[in-house]
C-alpha cells in the first residue's frame, strides 16, 4: 500500500521551531515590543533634510587648526659647488642649529638622503643602508625628526630638472650659498638666474669663506646688486656660514626612487612647514599611503643603474659637478693619462657636469655614451678617433638611438627623458681635425654640436682643453 504523507498547515507545527524555543530560552519571560521612534521635540524628525549645506560642508572641511605642521623649511641653492656643496651645507646648518639640530634632506631623480645635523653632539655616526624608497617610511623620517630639529634644509643637486623645479614652485623661501672671492660669486648669480624664473621667493644669501664681516658685507652688497639690477629679485643677507668640521651628520634614511612620489612628500612637506618664527603643532602620523605615479618598470635595463648608484658613496650620489662655464674654453681633468676614447668620455661626462650617463649602448658603437641633459634630452656622446676614421659608425649610432627613443625612455623611467625633444649628438674631436672638410655637414646639422679637444699639462697634471668648433 503506497503511502501518502499527509498535508498539514504551517501555523500548526510553527510551534515546534519558535513557541517553544523561545520559551525554553527566556523562561517564560514576556517577549520584548518595539518602541516607535519619539515625537518629541527632541527626537527624531523626518521632515528634516540631512544633506549638509555648502557653509556646513566647508566647516568640515577646514583643518581644525590654521598652525603649520613642520618646522620652517627652506630650499637651499648650492649645486655650483660641486663637490664640496655637502660640506658647505653642513656648515650652514651647523652655523643655524645654535642649541637645536638642523634637519638635512637631499633630493634628486635619483632619490633621497635625510640627515641631521647637530653642532654640540659628540656620538659616533653610523652610515645608514641604502633601501629602496616607500613613501610612507619617508613620511615617518621627516615627522619624527621634526619634532627635534629647529628648521629643515632641503638642497636640489640639480635643481633644473622640472620634478625640483615644481618643488622650487612651492618653497617660499631661499637660501643661496656663495663664496667670498669673484669667481664664486659670478657661479652663484648664474645658479640663482637658472632657476629664478618668474617665482618670487623670500631670498638670502649665506656667505662662506669671508675672513671679516666687511668682507662679507662687500660680497652680498655685490650679489644683491646685481640681482635686484638683472634679475629683478631682492636678496636679504642671511648668517655667514662658520667652518664646523666636528659637526656631526647623522643620516636616518638613504632610499632609492623609480618614481616622484619623493617628490611629493617634499612638496607636502614645504607646502606645510611654518614661516620662520611661527610656532608649530607637533606633525601627526599619518597611515596613508601615498601613491606614486605609474612609471615603466623594465628590470633588465634599469637595474644596472640602481646597482651602479647604490654602489657609490653617499656624498657621490648627492654630489653635482659645477655647471660648464659659457666661455668657449673650458679645461677638464683627464681621468685617462693615456687620452683614450673612453678616458676621453669618463672625463668630459665628470667634469661637464651637465650629463647623466645612461647604461643603454648603441650596438655599433661601443665607447659613445647614451646620456640625458639638464633639459632632459636624450644625447649621444662619442669620441671620434684622430683621422675621423669612425665617422660613418657615429651617424649609425645616432640613427639607433632616433629610431628606438621610445624604448630607451622606457628601459630608463628614472631619467625622466623628455621623448618630445629631438636626440642630439654631441661629437668629440681632435682639435686637428676640427676643420675638416668631413666635418663641415656635421657642423651644418641642428641637432649636432661639435667639441674639439687637445691635451695640456700644467703643475704635473694632465687635462682636456675643450673648445667648440
């Protein structure tokens, strides 16, 4: 016989799941009712609109406190120094620091060097590891070293490219470095003319090396002329920098960058530091991230570039060489005694200082140099052999680097390569064959610039005289 379940409503076994259930859990005790919202003037009313007004909006808005957030920060203009710009600059914040350090950050496209730097101290400094950069370390650095030191130093190694050039943009305030004696002050005037542009800075002047407060006095009154004259900017004389040797340089962070998020943690940070003299509140730490902008990241080519500046010492990572003078003649170190085409290169690209050796060659032309300029253009750098002999491999090497200037941006994201700039070349020669008649349609092309050289000895050293054709 087949069964047949029998059908039953659900009101007559809801009891077994719910009744009883909630019974045997509450004893028995009578179940809670809901209470209606209030209709009291106090409570709840729906006729009320909940969006906030654009006056309410702009409260919310608004930092709960006008006081700036770091200590008084100030840019510091001392790449024509060349190599001994980090010692000057140590000197200067060793010279402000009076009882208080003196924070130190160098920035370039490279990445960034943080230091502290206190005049009274006698504990031994240990070099920090270079890492690669993270934003939010580099935050932390900059707001825990805030909270004991009087002010921030930040120096641009090379100030002209357009990532320091923006943070030059939001700095109010300037710092020129200068020697005392002529030569120094003609370097200052063209460092602050190439990058004064339009930009209206509270600007001063620290002078070293002066041996009298009338000397130091005659030299900015000189500076200061011809600034307010030429370039139509005041400059205020600042604190004569004092020789401090035993100053001691402690260095808490040395990172690496691939991007320009480096770049915007200083902008945050000028954009916030207190004018000087103004009290802070102490900076708060933040957990965002901040994100970088998204640059290639081509491991093959690049990584002999972070390896070869990971592997120098600090100061030569930071380090510019003074800008070429406008004369014609400019005499360079020979690094190469012997006066090869390479030796030729090291010492041009050393002593110039207006290149970045890229690691990307071109196949046909082992010893020329791929290499970026200040305005970020992509440039060959070749030695032609005595004869002109290698003339035809230097236009092969040129037509390389034309036709794969895509890719060569790509596999260098750190040079940040202008790619709208047409490539140049720019040849080097025995001043012997610089009248040539093989040399004549070179010298006639706009994208080629043409240097002659011959060796010079003078007090037992040997040297390039360069001179352009």
């Amino acid at each position: 016989m087949d069964y047949k379940p029998t059908s039953r409503r659900l009101s007559e076994i809801s009891h077994l799941f719910l009744s009883d259930v909630r019974k045997k859990q509450t004893d028995g005790a009578t179940p809670p009712t809901r209470t209606p919202p209030s209709q009291t003037p106090g409570g709840f009313r729906g006729d009320l609109s909940v969006d906030l007004t654009p006056e309410e909006f702009a409260n919310m808005m608004r930092p709960a406190t006008d006081t700036a957030i770091f200590k008084p920060a100030r840019i510091v203009l001392a790449h024509h120094l060349g190599e001994a710009m980090a010692d000057r600059v140590r000197d200067l914040a060793a010279t402000l620091a009076g009882q208080r350090s003196v924070g130190i950050v160098y920035a370039d496209l490279a990445g960034v060097r943080v230091c502290c730097v206190d005049s009274n101290s006698e504990e031994t400094v240990e070099e920090c590891a270079v890492e690669p950069l993270d934003a939010q370390r580099f935050r932390e650095v900059l707001v825990e070293l805030d909270q004991d030191v009087a002010e921030w130093l930040i120096v641009l190694p090379d100030p002209r490219t357009s990532e320091a050039a923006g943070l030059l943009g939001h700095a109010a305030n300037w710092t020129l470095l200068s020697g005392a004696d002529h030569e120094s002050v003609v370097a200052a005037y063209r460092t602050l003319k190439g990058v004064v542009g339009d930009a209206k800075p509270a600007l001063s002047l620290s002078i070293f090396g002066a041996e009298t407060p009338e000397d130091v006095e005659k030299t900015a009154r000189k500076l200061a002329g011809v600034c307010e004259q030429f370039l139509k900017v005041g400059i205020a004389t600042g604190p004569a920098i004092i020789d401090a040797p035993d100053a001691r340089e402690a260095c808490l962070l040395d990172a690496l960058a691939e991007g320009n998020v480096h770049w915007q943690v200083l902008t945050a940070l000028v954009d916030s530091a207190a004018a000087p003299g103004e009290n802070t509140t102490p900076a708060p730490v933040v957990t965002a991230t901040i994100a970088a902008t998204p640059t290639p990241h081509i491991v093959t080519p690049a990584a002999p570039v972070a390896r070869a500046i990971a592997a120098m010492p600090p100061v030569m990572r930071m380090t510019p060489q003074a800008p070429a003078a406008d004369d014609a003649e400019t005499i360079l170190d020979l690094i190469d005694a012997d006066a090869t085409p390479a030796g030729i290169l090291r010492s041009f690209i050393h002593g110039a200082g207006e290149f970045v050796e890229s690691p990307v060659k071109p196949p046909m032309l082992a010893d020329a140099v791929v290499a970026v300029g200040r305005d970020r253009r992509l440039t060959l750098i070749a030695v032609a052999k005595p004869g002109l002999t290698e003339l035809r491999s230097v236009a092969a090497g040129l037509r390389w680097m034309l036709e794969n200037r895509s890719l060569i941006v790509m596999a260098v994201p750190q040079l940040a390569i202008d790619s709208s700039i047409e490539p140049r070349l720019h040849l080097i020669v025995d001043q012997a064959d610089a009248d040539a008649d093989a040399m004549q349609p070179l010298l006639a092309a706009g994208s080629v610039t043409v240097a002659a050289y011959r060796k010079v000895r003078w007090a037992g050293r040997a040297g390039l005289l360069m001179q352009a054709a």
